[in-house]
C-alpha cells in the first residue's frame, strides 16, 4: 500500500532524507521510529503530498504522489502532529465540513459523521466546540477527521503526543481496532506504543533508515544465544537452579527477583541451542510448578538507542 524507493529531500544546504527505501504491506500498522528532526515528519509530508520529493519515488494505494497526488490524497487519512481542527466549530458541524470536503455526498454525510463519532469514542461531545474539548478529545477528533472517508491508508505523525497515560492508552486502542480495515504508518518517539500498537519498525536516523524489521524479530538481533527467563513454584531455589544447569545446551544460570515469591531464574544457552523446551521438560519431571517460561530479548530501547547513537558513523541496515 506505500512504497518508497530511494527517496530523498532536501531544503537548500539541508538534506532531511537521504536516500530512504521501504514498503508497507495492506493492513500492517507500521511504526516509523526516530529522534527529533530524524526525518519522520518530512517522509510523512512527502506521502501526503504537502512536499515534493527531491529525488526517488514514493506511491500510496498505487498512485504516484507527484505524477497522482489527488488520488493519492483521497487515499489516504492523514492526522499531524497539530490536529488541523477549528476550534470555533462544533464537533458535528466540523466534521460534516469535513466530509462535504473529502466528496462523501449529502446524504451520506450524516450516517459517515454517526459513524466515525462511535468509532472514535467522541459521540458524547459531538455537540460541544472543539475549542472548549480537552486534548485528549480534540486528538479523537483530529482521527475522526483522518478516517471520516474510510480511506485504505492512515498516516498519523505523533498520534499520542501532549496526551496524559490514560488518554495514550485511549488512542492506541483506537488505532488498533482501525487495523486490518487500513494501512497505517503512525510516526512516534514513545517505545512501548510501537511495542504495544504496531507490527512492524522502520527506524530512520539522520534522514537514513537503519533498521526495517518486525518487533519481535529486533528484540532478538544482536544475540547469538537464547536466554530465557523462568520462574517456578514448588521447589527449593538451590535444587531447582542445579537441575536447571544439567539441562543439556544451557551456559549459565543467574537468578532474579521476582514479585510472586517464587524461583525466579535468567538462563543462557549455548550457541545455536534451543533450550526451552528441555527447560520446561526439567521442571515437570522434578515434580516443581513451571509459572513463566519465555524468551529475553533486547529491549526496544536499547535497540532504539544502539541504532540511532549520534557516533555510529556506518550501520547496516536490518531488514526482514
């Protein structure tokens, strides 16, 4: 649904992407990673056509985004950082506004309005002026705006920026129930949104992609070894950490703490040595209770951080 091919942009000396390459399959929501004046908003720009590309391709739904961008623009739903919002209008009359702009027809427009309140969790306020709403609602509305044409492709720059937890909390709800019905490309600088929302990371550093990679799959780069954090009930936490040791392909056992009480350990396999079901196997035999048994990975940040490191002069690029 996006495809970007060597795009790059650049602002007389400045150039705010250099060279960028990746896709976005339908239905993915896609989280585009990167510090402040990384690149994020430019790319986002250049996709909705509010700026042209200096050199390179980019396409949405298809279309070309400087040979179609009328197209491209009823394609897609699009929501900045800044809700484009008139603060002097009421809910439903802005957004009927709206929808008379995006060529929903006249008797329509009520039922499409009806629709997108629900689905945004805004019906409560719909006769209230947006001036008057607290952040967290005119950001509702802001996404009710991007989707009120049902378009196939949503990019969303900052969607949850300025919102308080349970507002964030709110919105990443919204957006993921739109999965599936849209393509989406949501830009943020807030980890455990991309963790929690998203099912694929590109990661742009000084206007370069350094990473395009499904969440999972980043968590365990870097690591040659399996490592596994187990906790078990039942048994004594010497005993238990010896007979983890005896497990064929294990390296080292460290313990840690653990909430519940129980035996909690950090276990490290060997080289190319799939531990965990031979874990689990010496827990059960042992008669012991096995609570929690998966894989560690590096955390997102640590990944976020190792990439973006302002002296990493070469990276090479992760993709899957």
């Amino acid at each position: 649904m996006i495809k970007v091919e060597g795009l790059t942009k650049r602002y007389a000396r400045n150039v705010a992407v250099k060279n960028i390459s990746f896709e976005v399959g339908k239905g993915e929501i896609v989280g585009f990673l990167g510090k402040n004046g990384a690149g994020k908003t430019t790319t986002m720009r250049v996709l909705t056509c509010f700026l042209p590309p200096t050199e390179g391709k980019a396409s949405v739904a298809g279309f070309d985004v400087l040979e179609q961008p009328m197209d491209v623009k009823r394609n897609i739903g699009y929501l900045p950082e800044t809700p484009p919002l008139y603060p002097e209008m009421e809910v439903w009359d802005y957004l009927s506004f709206v929808a008379k702009l995006k060529g929903i027809s006249g008797g329509d427009i009520v039922k499409r309005v009806d629709e997108v309140c629900e689905r945004t969790a805004i019906g409560d306020v719909k006769y209230k002026i947006i001036g008057k709403l607290s952040k967290g609602y005119r950001q509702r509305v802001g996404l009710a705006q991007a989707i009120i044409h049902n378009p196939p492709v949503l990019i969303l720059d900052e969607p949850t920026s300025g919102l308080d937890p349970e507002q964030q909390l709110h919105v990443r709800q919204l957006v993921a129930s739109l999965s599936g019905d849209h393509t989406i490309i949501l830009s943020t600088h807030i980890l455990s949104e991309v963790e929690q929302s998203c099912s694929k990371v590109i990661i742009i550093n000084e206007g370069s992609i350094v990473a395009v990679d499904s969440v999972a799959a980043l968590h365990k780069r870097g690591r040659s070894t399996e490592v596994v954090a187990i906790e078990v009930a039942g048994g004594d936490s010497f005993q238990i950490k010896q007979a983890l040791e005896q497990v064929p392909g294990v390296a080292r056992v460290v313990s840690r703490d653990s909430k519940s009480g129980n035996a909690a350990f950090e276990v490290e396999g060997l080289e190319n040595s799939f531990i965990r079901p031979d874990l689990a196997r010496s827990i059960v035999h042992a008669g012991w209770h096995l609570t929690e048994l998966r894989t560690v990975g590096e955390s997102l940040e640590d990944i976020f951080l190792e990439l973006t490191r302002a002296e990493k002069k070469e990276v090479e690029v992760v993709t899957k």
